[in-house]
C-alpha cells in the first residue's frame, strides 16, 4: 500500500488510470463521493465485495475513507494487500479534504 495526496489522486482521475473504491457505508457514499467512485463498505463482506468491483488485482486502486483520523482505508487497503492485490493506493486525507479543497463531488448512487 502506498499513501498518496488529493494531487496524486486527481492526476490519476485526469488519466483514468486507476478504480475509485470509498470503503464507508452506503449512507455516507451517497450523500457525496469522489467522481466515479465505487462503494465498497469495509464492514460486511468486503473480502467477496472489493473482488466483484475490482477483479483484477494488477490494477491500480485508490481506497479512501472520511479523513486522516478514519482507519477503514488502511484497513481495506492491508486486506486487498492480504487477497493479491499489487498496486493499492491510501488517498489518507479522504473525501472531507477532497471536499474542502472544492474538488468536483458526486453523490447519490453511482
């Protein structure tokens, strides 16, 4: 797992060179997420879950989860880390620096 900043995330965004994974509940996904995110919730079946959205594990993936305080993210990124997955990216700051920032959101259902 590599940590990377709301710059090295929104290069990858421009190059569509990388899934968007917000690994928090539902609720908090649909009131606003990071363009072209998928939900994939930490709890429940994340294991089963985080392979049907990202099937390949060679490809990058960038996990996020509210801010620097939230743990989910690193937690979801050790578990790909633990399943194969080679190139998995903590966007650390998460959604609320994205935000802040006044970077472009989505929310709703993706």
């Amino acid at each position: 797992m590599t940590d990377i900043d709301r710059d090295q995330v929104q290069r990858m965004l421009d190059e569509h060179v990388a899934t968007v994974v917000e690994v928090l509940g539902k609720d908090q996904y649909e009131d606003f997420h990071l363009p072209g995110a998928v939900n994939v919730p930490l709890a429940g079946d994340f294991t089963e879950a985080i392979q049907a959205a990202v099937p390949d594990k060679h490809e990058p993936v960038i996990v996020y989860c509210w801010d620097k305080d939230c743990d989910a993210s690193p937690k979801a990124a050790k578990r790909m880390e633990q399943l194969g997955y080679d190139r998995v990216y903590d966007y650390v700051a998460g959604k609320a620096d994205w935000r802040a920032a006044g970077k472009p959101v989505e929310s709703g259902t993706a």
